[in-house]
C-alpha cells in the first residue's frame, strides 16, 4: 500500500473521523527526519517519516510529548498516530500554525517551563529509552542522579567517542570521578525535561502561546534544560528573567551549566564529527580545571 494511503487509513481509524491526504507538502523537519503537511482540504496534520529502523524513536517521541501534554503546563503538539507504512516509520502529530518566538512569548516559556520542572518523580530516568537526535539515550531508572549522570549520560557517551577514534586520555573518566564535587551542596531533584532544548525546538502558535516539541525527554535536573537554552542561544533575556522568578536556581548553575552541556557536544560530535570533538575537549578541561587541584 503507498506510504500516504496508509498513512490516511491510520489517521481515519484513529480519529474516528474520514481522512485521506490530498496533498503533500514537504516542510523543513531538520537534518534527522523528513517532515510534511499533509491535508484532505479541511484538516492538516504534520508528519515525520524516516527508515522502517526509527520506529521506535518515533514511538518514544510520541511518548514524550504526551507526557509534557500530561503535566498540562507547557503546549506542545498531540500526537495522532504512529507506525510502518511502505518501508518507512511515520508519525503523525496535530498540526500548528507556528511562528518564531519573541520577548513576550520567551517570558513565558520561561515561567511555564519552571512549571513543568515543577512536575517530580521520586527516581531520574524514565519508563523507555529514546534519542538525543538519532543516539540512543538510555534512561533506566536510578535513585541517584550522580550515577545516572555518570552512566547513562557521560560514560554513554564518551564511549562512542573512544570508538570513533578520538583520543580523550583517561580525562574523561577523571571527570566522572569527580562528578561528586560538583554536587557537595546541590541536591537535584527529578525533574521533567524536555531534554534538547535549543532555540530551534520551541516556537509559539498563532495565539502567541510557547510551543515546545522534538523532546529527548527523562526526569532529572532542571539545571540540564536551563543549560541547553544557553549553549546555541536563541533565547532572549526575560526568558531567564522569568524563570528565575519562579524558580530560582542554585548559585552553582554557572559551573554545572558546562557539565550539563559537554553531554550534548559529546552527542554532536558523535552524530556529525568536526570540530565538536576539539570543543568537548576544551569544555573537559575547564571541567576538570574547576574540582581537580
């Protein structure tokens, strides 16, 4: 059966209600996915498709949004349905009218965001595994956030570095020693996190209301998200200003924030090589420079 045929047949039986595309238009979905609007003259949908293999992220990013819909503080596209059509994986979200951010709409994001950081487990992790871009992002549940960190976050990562080839030395099992040090007065809780959130993962709707979406989601310190707002900018002033009102972070933030984010270099270099290996080399030593006498 084609690819948008069953897409529509899936879409119909979903809903409840007749469906089938009529047109396709390809939009800009990032360097991961490919991403459509597709309507019947009435109703739009937006859809991802990828290889047959990517089910899963597919499955765990619909996973993730509907546990930011759950937590009701932040918006954030519903998904419809997902699945395998004609040796593709597809999902089918609500389609929103988008448009960029600016002060105002950033302000709130800033203090809706603190709201759903407000949303806790009692361990850090999640029920599934997901993506950060295309690497699996593992998320079992620990009671510790220092292990978790270490070993589904840093170790992960770091060793995929080894095995592309890049030469740390021991330095970055130094750093995992010493992540206790980071944390001598700082006790995080299990937050829920969007968990890759960059300028290019939150927009608002027409109304003006934050959107935020593509989420690599767990429950775990705040502080992560904060720090990834800061490492590609694209998040103005009073976005900061408002978070902080409502929930003001630990002095230590400005330390963590580079801990927090080497993750993501770590990841970038691992999915797109270049120069990201140089920078997490760079970060790894102001790191080990800031607990290592």
């Amino acid at each position: 059966m084609p690819l948008w045929t069953a897409i529509s047949q899936h879409i119909a039986s979903t809903t409840g209600t007749p469906f089938q595309a009529r047109r396709q238009r390809s939009v800009g979905g990032g360097c991961i996915n490919s991403a459509y609007v597709i309507d019947d003259g009435a109703t739009r949908y937006f859809v991802k498709t990828n290889q047959a293999d990517k089910l899963a992220m597919f499955e765990a990013e619909a996973a993730g949004l509907n546990e930011i819909l759950a937590s009701r503080t932040l918006r954030a596209p519903r998904p419809v349905c997902h699945g395998l059509a004609a040796q593709h994986a597809y999902l089918v979200l609500e389609y929103l009218e988008m448009r960029g951010g600016d002060a105002r709409s950033a302000e709130h994001l800033g203090m809706q965001l603190a709201e759903m950081h407000r949303t806790r487990m009692p361990r850090f992790g999640w029920h599934r595994d997901n993506t950060i871009g295309t690497t699996l992002q593992i998320n079992t549940w620990s009671d510790d956030w220092i292990a978790f960190y270490a070993e589904r976050r840093l170790r992960f990562q770091l060793d995929l570095v080894a095995r592309k080839g890049y030469r740390l030395g021991n330095k970055g099992e130094r750093l995992i020693e010493c992540l206790p040090l980071f944390f001598t007065t700082y006790h995080p809780q299990a937050s829920l996190l969007h968990g890759d959130l960059w300028g290019g993962n939150w927009g608002t709707d027409y109304q003006g209301n934050p959107v935020i979406f593509d989420p690599a989601l767990y429950y775990g310190d705040r502080e992560a998200d904060l720090a990834m707002t800061e490492l590609f900018g694209g998040f103005p002033a009073r976005f900061y200003d408002a978070y902080a009102a409502a929930f003001p972070l630990d002095a230590g933030y400005t330390v963590r924030k580079t801990l927090y984010n080497f993750y993501h270099i770590l990841n970038h270099f691992n999915l797109f090589g270049g120069n990201y290996g140089s920078q997490a080399e760079r970060m790894l030593d102001r790191l080990l420079a800031e607990v290592v006498a």
